[in-house]
C-alpha cells in the first residue's frame, strides 16, 4: 500500500488521482508537502508529480459527470487542508465513475458528499469574510500590500474580486501562515514568496493607509457602545493582527 505525496496544490492532487486509475495505484493515505502530519511508516512512499495536462484531463470529467459546480465545490473543501480531505475526494470521486448510481454525482446528502459539501462551506464562508478584512498599505515604489493568515488556503480565491477592483495598480497579497503570495502587476497575477515577511511588514507599520484605517475606526467608534463579546463573535480574534484599525485598541485584543 502506498504513500502518496505531491506538492499541495489542487492541481498536484488531480494529478494524483488521474494516476491513481491510470496506473491501478493501492493507495493508503495522501500526504501534502505543506502538512507537518507524519507519514506512515508502514506504508511505502510514492511521488506524484503536478501535470497540468492530467489534472484538466480530470477536471473535464468531473464537470461532465457531475457539473462545473461540484468541481468548484471539490476544489474549496481542498483548501481546507483538513487532514485526510484527499481521501475523502478520492471516495467520492471513485464513487461518482463507478457510475452505479446515475443520481450519485449530484447528490448533496450522499454519505461521500455532504462531509465535503460541509467543509467547502466552510472555507467559502471564510472567502467572503476575508474580503472585507484585507487591509493594504502602500510601499515606497508605489505597490500596495497586505498580509493575510487566513484559517484556509484561500488567496487564489481572492484574487479575482481585487483584480476586479484594482485592475490598474500593481499589489501584493501574502498569505504569511504558509509563505507565498500572489502579486498583480496590473495585467497578470504571479504567485511569489517573501523571505523575510516581518521586515516588510514592519517598514509598512506607520504607512499613511495604516493611518487612515486607524483615523477613521477613532473617527466612527462610539465608546459607550463598545461590546468585545460580540465584536470578537462577528469578527474572530485570530483576524485582528493585520487590521490596523484593531491595534489601537490593544486592551481588547
């Protein structure tokens, strides 16, 4: 039985379920380069390169057996990076070709799907939160950037609503919990990495937009009317290290 590891990318997992039925592959677990769970030792280890040609192969077949929406629903519960979520994809999946059940594909509340269905809420809700909560500052070249620690590998889900919004500036947005970003230079986004995050976060720290933020929080709070508790339900705690606006009010932290 075997180990199977590829480079955490959605991507890289297509690529090894697409050899998995390609090669008749006995898989006992799936391991994410990004994940610091162990792999077991009982099992023999097997790489799985990313291939872009099988992974839209696979994504084809997905969106023909069941739609483009469950693949899009399959791609954010991945990004989850819940441990053994891989797995649960592959159930569902070697479920979904076995095609017993014509209605199975599509089917929200099959024992494979609603887990997976509930985790991608998850993650969506998350998507939609965060894109009230990136703050950017502006860096001596002119390139604005924000830093983010989302709870779920969201940031390729941002992009498009700030392309969208900011299609002639150049930014950043890095994700500093797993170490890469991506950056749009007005035409095209790149991904990138940032080997030291904390010293361009710190020469960002007194930015006239961090300022902004701050001036305009003193400017609308109402002090008689300050609730922590339900503050911290609407907007997690885990959030408030990138809000500028938070920093001024350390005692509720």
């Amino acid at each position: 039985m075997l180990s199977i590891s590829y480079d955490s990318t959605f991507n890289g997992f297509l690529s090894v379920v697409f050899e998995i039925y390609r090669q008749h592959l006995d898989v006992g677990e799936i391991h994410p380069d990004r994940s610091d769970a162990p792999c077991n030792l009982f099992m023999q280890p097997f790489r799985i390169e990313t291939s872009e040609e099988s992974a839209q192969r696979l994504k084809r077949a997905i969106s023909n057996q069941a739609s483009p929406d469950i693949l899009s629903t399959l791609d954010a519960a991945f990004r989850s990076e819940e441990d053994g979520i891989e797995m649960k994809i592959l159930a569902y999946l070697r479920k979904m070709f076995r095609g017993v059940d014509p209605t199975y594909a599509k089917n929200p509340t099959s024992d494979e799907m609603l887990p997976i269905f509930m985790i991608a809420r998850s993650v969506r809700r998350e998507v939609g939160g965060m894109l009230g909560m990136v703050r950017f500052s502006r860096m001596p070249d002119g390139t604005y950037f924000s830093e983010i620690e989302p709870k779920y590998d969201i940031l390729e889900l941002l992009i498009g609503h700030f392309r969208g919004r900011f299609a002639n500036e150049r930014w950043v947005i890095y994700d500093s919990k797993r170490g890469y970003g991506v950056y749009y230079d007005g035409k095209n986004p790149v991904e990138m990495s940032i080997p030291n995050i904390r010293q361009v976060s710190a020469m960002n720290s007194s930015d006239n937009f961090v300022q902004l933020w701050q001036d305009y929080y003193k400017t609308i709070a109402i002090k008689e009317r300050e609730n922590s508790k339900l503050m911290k339900q609407c907007l997690p705690v885990r959030y408030w290290k990138h809000l500028p606006e938070r920093q001024i009010q350390a005692k509720w932290a």
